[in-house]
C-alpha cells in the first residue's frame, strides 16, 4: 500500500512560529547540526521585525539546520517558555541555498 509523504520542504512550510522544538524534532527529526549561543553584544540580530520573539544582546538562541534536497533549512529559537523540559520556541525559519 502506498502512502502519501510529504516532501522535507512541506513539513518545514508547516512550522509556525512559536512552535517548541520537540514539535519540529516530531515532525522533522533530528537536525543535522544544532547550536546554542547568545547573541553577540550590540548585535541586532535578535531585534529583526520577522521574528516571533525578540531576542536581546546576551541573550540565548538556539539555530538547528537541516539539509533537503540541496537546500539549507534553518530554524532559530528562542528560549521563550517557562516550560522547564523544553522552553525553546521558533522564532525564525529561513530556507537558502547555501550554508550560512
């Protein structure tokens, strides 16, 4: 029996901000590489108007990356929850054709 599967792209298009990130490991899987750094002092990047939570200097991100038929998705998040287990939200997603 055949069943539909959607492409990589179609479940990236279907993460919303605020999103956790146990929700996009669920429909995802695991990224292939993932960081954990603050935002550099006096950088506003965290501050951008595209992003569902902003992000002051100093401040935790958390960038996962996924590779899909020639294409980089990436995902940002926020440490924007007060849920202990898993307090990282999407606050950005951006798909490019190169490594960043």
């Amino acid at each position: 029996m055949w069943w539909f599967r959607p492409s990589f792209r179609k479940k990236f298009e279907r993460i919303k901000g605020g999103s956790s990130s146990s929700e996009v490991q669920q429909l995802l899987g695991a990224p292939r590489e993932a960081e954990d750094r603050a935002v550099p002092l006096g950088s506003t990047w965290g501050t951008q108007p595209e992003l569902t939570y902003k992000i002051r200097a100093d401040e935790p991100v958390r960038q996962w990356m996924f590779v899909a038929g020639g294409q980089y998705y990436y995902i940002w998040f926020a440490k924007a929850s007060h849920d202990e287990v898993d307090p990282w939200r999407v606050t950005l997603k951006k798909v490019v054709p190169h490594r960043l």
